[in-house]
C-alpha cells in the first residue's frame, strides 16, 4: 500500500506541512505515505463561470495522472473548490476508490500568526485523513470529534480530532481485512 500526497496548488509546494501531512497519515492507516512534487497540474478543472475548480474533473485526473507505485493517491491543492450542489467543498473523495482531492482555500485562518499556521496544519490534516478515509470505504460518523464526522464549516472542522474514532478504527480494519482476503 503506498499512499501518494501530490502537492497539485499554484503555490510552491510546502515541505513542512507535507511531512506533517504523509506522519499523520501513516500513523492513522499504518500505511506508507510519501510526498510527490510531480509538476503536473489539472487542465479542465477550472469553471470560469463560478471562479473555482470542479473538484470532481480534478479526482478522474489525478488518477490518470499519478505515479505508477500509487495505489492511492491526495491531491492538495490552494485553488477553491466545487462540486454543482454545493457553493464550497473542502475535498471530496472516490468511496472506495483510487483518488481524493483536498484544499487549503477554505481552511486559512484570518492572521498570519504562528498559532494560527498551527490551526491551518490541524484542519488541513484532518481534511486530509477525512478524504482518504472514504477512499478506503469509510462514510461519514455521527461522532463529531470523528475526523469521519462531516464538516460543513470550521467549526465543525476544528471540533474534529485528526484520528478515527473506536468505531471507525474497527470499521477499517475489517475493511482491510477483506481487501487482504480479496487478494489471496
Ligand atoms: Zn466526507
Ligand atoms: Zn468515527
């Protein structure tokens, strides 16, 4: 299993929240993570009419697009992004599939303080793991300290720890032990 964290913003890739982001994920799915820095970006996803991407034409192209040793893999972009029902999302994930997009657009706090870098790692985390948690076939908790619980705004975000809860870990590793059984 090797999980790819492919840095897909406009900005320059940062290597610290990047790290951050590939711990938190082994440690929540013990699986391998690595950071990408592939220089490729999505070319269809932008919607000039509402000003933001579609966050689903950027899932089926980091599928198409991502390195060979992925089994699954993270956009992580700072572009605003969409899906037709809804004005924001924070990501949005395959259930029980290949890709999961995530953005930073919607998780900046107002200052540039240090303790606030520290809050935009910690929503940006739990993005992240909530995102990849419905590749592996996770749906949403009723927990809401869950990072399955849905989030629809920061508070909802900030309330989240960056870990499954008892429930969701039990769920998981049934998942993964059907996957195994699957493949003998
Ligand atoms: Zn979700
Ligand atoms: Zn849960």
């Amino acid at each position: 299993m090797d999980v790819c964290l492919w840095w897909i913003g406009d900005a320059a890739a940062d290597h610290d929240l990047l790290g951050t982001l590939r711990r938190q994920t082994e440690q929540v799915f013990h699986v391998t993570a690595r950071a990408w820095l592939g220089r490729d970006r999505p070319t269809d996803s932008f919607d000039g009419r509402r000003q933001q991407h579609s966050s689903t034409r950027i899932l089926k192209w980091l599928i198409d697009s991502r390195p060979e040793h992925a089994t699954k893999v993270v956009g992580i972009t700072d572009v605003d992004l969409f899906i037709p029902i809804l004005t924001f999302v924070y990501g949005e994930a395959q259930l029980g599939g290949t890709a999961a997009v995530v953005s930073t657009a919607r998780l900046l706090p107002n200052s540039g303080f240090r303790q606030d870098f520290d809050l935009f790692t910690a929503r940006l985390m739990k993005e992240c793991v909530h995102e990849l948690g419905h590749t592996f076939g996770l749906l949403h908790c009723p927990l809401p300290t869950c990072v399955m619980a849905r989030s629809v705004n920061l508070l909802h975000v900030d309330t989240k720890n960056p870990a499954l809860c008892h429930d969701c870990q039990s769920r998981y590793a049934e998942i993964r032990k059907q996957g195994h059984e699957h493949h003998e």
